[in-house]
C-alpha cells in the first residue's frame, strides 16, 4: 500500500479591513503570528511565514512558544535577507528571558544576529512610523502578558480658526500661535491571549477601528477550561461585542479540535444579524475568500467596471 503524502500546512488567514490587511497564522497550541502590513508591524511570532518579514516590529503578547517560536528565525532572516535588524516589542517583565533565549542562538550559529529590544511598562509607548504609535497594557493570562493599541497621531485646526483664509492662518502661525490640535486615534487593537476583564474595556479598545483578539473555547461545557488556560471562551466575546465600536472583530487562536462549522454555529447562535456581521475568523479562509470577493464586485461596480467580463478575461 502505498503511503500517504503529508497534511498539507495551513495556509496564512487573510482578511481585508480598508485599509489594513490582516493576514496571518493563529491556531490555539501551535503558532500565533499576525501581521498588519500597513503598520509595518506583527504580533506574535509563533511562526515565521516569508510576508512577516516586510514588517520591521514585532510585538510580542508574552512568552509562550507559539507565540515566540519563530522568533530567532525572523530576526535572523531579516538581517541575512538584507531586509535590516529586527525590532521586537515586549512586556518589559519579559525583557530579560528573552535576552536569554536570543543569547542561546549565538552560540549555536556561531554569529550574532543583531537586533533592538524595546521593553514596555504598562501605558508606555514606541513609535511604529511617522505619526503612528503602539501603546502597550497588562493582560491576564498563564505568564506576563501584554495586548497593544495601534494609534495615528493626528493634528486639527481649531474650531475658532475654522473658516479663515489661509493667509491669515499663516499670519498667526508666524505670530506664533497654536492654531491647531493633536489628539490620537486607536486604529487597531489586539489583545493576545487573555482572560476578559476590565483592561478589554478600555476606552482606546472600545474605539479601535479594528479589534484582533483570541477565542479559544466554543463548546458550551468548557467555560471552566477556558479560566483554567486563561482564555477566552464565546460567551465572552458574546458580552463583549456590544461594547466595541469597531467595524471588525477578528477572532483567531482557535483550536484544531473545534471544527469551523461549529465555530460558525457558535456564533451564530450568540450573536445577532448585526453583531455576526462585524466579527471574522482569522482561518475561515473560506468565508474570508467570499467577503474579499465582495469587496472587489463592490469596488469594480463603483469604479464601472463590469465583474462578468473581468471575470472571463482571468
């Protein structure tokens, strides 16, 4: 009897919310890696996918291996690719152990891979690009967590200034007045692995444009496994959903055991019309694929284009 050819890898979870692409890998157990493009960041890195290397920051959750597993590989492919050094992103009570770990590879490759280690305190910051920054906060999980808010950094005129022709608003600024306002916008949230509580409500969290968080846990017998390992069960995210303003909820770290189909069923059960159609699953690549086929029907009607002849010309 001939043998059987291996299981094919999971392919990268691709989800498209304008105007940031979510794409990545999180299976609960076995990597989590996620990456936002258009923030040259990642967070997590369980595992190394080649897109994540375009993104010079990782910002880690915590220290559990499908979480950190990829590492040392993203640094060093980085700096062996030409791409430049690694910058990684942590809670500051992990600093030290992974300055550990990392020093255990220079001795196994005999060379050093350089890289920067940015240790956060809770509420601190650490610039992504021009105007965009990345606030961490405490989580509660098995080891020192930490989620991130990604935010732009936005200037406004005055509403007394509004209105005035433009020469006049340089006559005031040469006079030195401050006529216009900065205030931070939250863009993108994730959580990490993490018990619900109160650091999910804040206010930054609530009003993030796009919210990537963990939900492990979708039987209806499993509540206290999922306080056990600290996670997230579905009736969590059913209490919680109401109280977020984002267009979308993406929920990944889902195990191999819960089957697609009845996470679907779960959700549709705890969630209304309105609700469900906020919230995506990172690996349903098969509802993911219909949305973003939606999106681009939507884009080519609103641009003219005709769907039915693109479609013949692929």
């Amino acid at each position: 009897m001939l043998p059987k050819p291996p299981p094919r890898e999971p392919s990268l979870g691709f989800i498209y919310s304008p105007p940031y692409r979510i794409q990545g890998i999180s299976i609960a157990g076995e990597a989590t890696a996620i990456q936002v493009p258009e923030l040259d960041v990642c967070f997590d890195m369980g595992a190394c996918p080649r897109t994540m290397l375009a993104s010079p920051i990782c910002a880690l959750s915590h220290g559990h291996m499908d979480h950190v597993g990829g590492l040392a590989y993203y640094l060093s492919q980085r700096q062996f690719q030409g791409m430049g050094s690694g910058t990684i992103v942590c809670d500051a009570r992990i600093e030290s152990d992974l300055r550990r770990m990392l020093e255990g590879y220079v001795g196994l490759e005999r060379q050093r891979t350089p890289y920067e280690l940015i240790p956060l305190e809770d509420g601190q910051s650490h610039q992504l690009k021009p105007n965009h920054f990345l606030r961490g906060f405490h989580t509660e999980h098995t080891a020192p967590s930490m989620g991130y808010v990604a935010y732009e950094h936005r200037t406004k005129l005055k509403d007394e200034y509004v209105g005035l022709p433009q020469e006049k608003l340089v006559e005031l600024k040469k006079r030195g007045e401050e006529i216009t306002r900065s205030f931070e916008v939250p863009l993108v949230a994730y959580t990490g692995d993490t018990l619900p509580g109160a650091h999910l409500l804040r206010s930054d969290i609530r009003a993030a444009r796009v919210v990537i968080a963990e939900c492990t846990f979708f039987e209806k017998g499993h509540h206290k496994r999922s306080r056990i390992g600290m996670h997230m069960h579905v009736d969590d995210i059913a209490q919680w959903l109401p109280l977020l303003e984002c267009q979308m909820l993406i929920l990944g770290h889902i195990s191999r055991r819960t089957q697609l189909g009845d996470v679907r069923q779960a959700l549709e059960e705890r969630l209304d019309p309105g609700q469900l159609a906020r919230v995506r699953v990172l690996m349903d690549h098969r509802a993911n694929r219909q949305n973003y086929e939606r999106l681009v029907a939507q884009s080519q009607e609103d641009q003219g284009i005709d769907s039915s002849k693109t479609a013949e010309q692929a």
